[in-house]
C-alpha cells in the first residue's frame, strides 16, 4: 500500500535553510503531482508547491517563491522540500502529500508530518 | 488569497448528524469541481474523506457526504461516532496563480 514517511522533527535559527524528506513506496512516483502542505500553529494548512510527475517541474506558492525548492531523487523513491531564509514566521508542521491519481487536484496519501521550530 | 472559513467548531451525540460549512469565493469553491476534505487527528497523517465535491473515496463510511452550494461547501457526517472525533478541514482548487487554498479548520466534538 502506499506510504509516505518524513523525516524528523527539526530546529533551525533564523536565516538558514531547512530540507525535509518524504520516503514513498507502494506506488509508481512517476504517475502522480506530488505536493508540499505545511500547517502553522493554529491556522490552517496552507498550500507551499507541487513537482511534476516528470520530476522537473515544478510550481511554488507565489508567497514563497524564490525560498522554495522541491526536488524528487527517483532512485530512493524521496522527495525533498528545501526552505531557505527562515523566519519565525516558518514553524509549522510540515506534510507531504500525493496527488490522486484518479482524482486529479485531490490529495488522497499523506506524510505523518514534520515539525520545524524557528528559533533564535 | 484568504483562508476558506470554517466554524471553529461543531459538536453532537453519537447518532446524530452535524454539517461543517466551508465558505469560499467565486475565485475557489464557486469556480472548481475540486473541493476536498480531511479528517486529521493531531500527529497522525491527514486522511481524505471526500474529493470532488461529493466523492466518497474506497473505505470512507457513506454517513460523510459532501455538497456545495454558491461559494460555499459542507461536509455532513450522519450518525455520529466517537471515531468521528478530530479536526475537518476543507480544501478547494483556486486556479493556477494562488493553486489551492484550505479551510481553517473545524473541531468536531462527541459529546
């Protein structure tokens, strides 16, 4: 069945980078958008970017462009999501999810979540 | 782009039936076929009830139902249960500049 796994949680001061990994099995990574979601203390998940199925493409929030890289390494089956210049405002839990298939737009498999503390 | 709003939270005896409300805009909810929800309780995965609107994903009792009407989307869950117990939060494409926008979240309570 598919599984997505994340890494460990993470503490970071403020202004470095962060990179988190997501471990998938049960599924063909080259079938589906894979997507980035991270949800702040007491707000809602908010949407952070997307890789292509090709592995190449990829789309970022507009709110975090030019901070956000999402890459996918096919040999491990691992999709990375890079945050740079962090900020407090950055503490959240992070999630990796899976596009459905068969429900485009939907995200039917998701990470158990990583959390990330900024903090000087 | 604005959260969509949800109520806090919601709450019922166990057999009886309660609806979150999720409420958007015509840039969202109103535009797309593609409204989602998911039920998350806290440290575990996210775990998607209904997608499309009103589709029920394989494994997902049939008492959770989703529909929308305007700019806005409920989740209604019939006879209540106390693994119905957790965070609900909705889910709407919004287009191919903001992408997705997602609901801020509604605690259901079993009393």
């Amino acid at each position: 069945q598919v599984q997505l796994v994340q890494s460990g949680a993470e503490v970071k001061r403020p202004g470095a980078s962060v990179k988190l990994s997501c471990k998938a099995s049960g599924y063909s990574l080259s079938s589906n958008f894979f997507h980035w979601v991270r949800q702040a203390p007491g707000q809602g998940p908010e949407w952070m970017g997307t890789i292509h199925p090709d592995g190449d493409t990829t789309t970022y929030a507009q709110t975090l462009q030019g901070r956000l890289t999402v890459t996918r390494d096919t040999a491990t089956s691992t999709f990375y999501m890079e945050l740079s210049s962090l900020r407090s405002e950055d503490t959240a839990v992070y999630y990796c999810a899976r596009e459905a298939p068969s429900a485009a737009k939907n995200f039917d498999f998701w990470g158990q979540g990583t959390l990330v503390t900024v903090s000087s | 782009q604005s959260a969509l709003t949800q109520p806090r939270s919601v709450s019922g005896s166990p057999g009886q039936s309660v609806t979150i409300s999720c409420t958007g805009s015509s840039n969202d909810i109103g535009a797309y076929n593609y409204v989602s929800w998911y039920q998350h309780h806290p440290g575990q995965a996210p775990k998607l009830m209904i997608y499309d609107v009103n589709k029920r994903p394989s494994g997902v009792p049939d008492r959770f139902s989703g529909s929308r009407s305007g700019n806005a989307a409920s989740l209604t869950i019939s006879g209540l249960q106390a693994e119905d117990e957790g965070d609900y939060y909705c889910c709407s494409f919004a287009g191919n500049s903001v992408h997705y926008v997602f609901g801020t979240g509604t605690e259901v309570t079993v009393l």
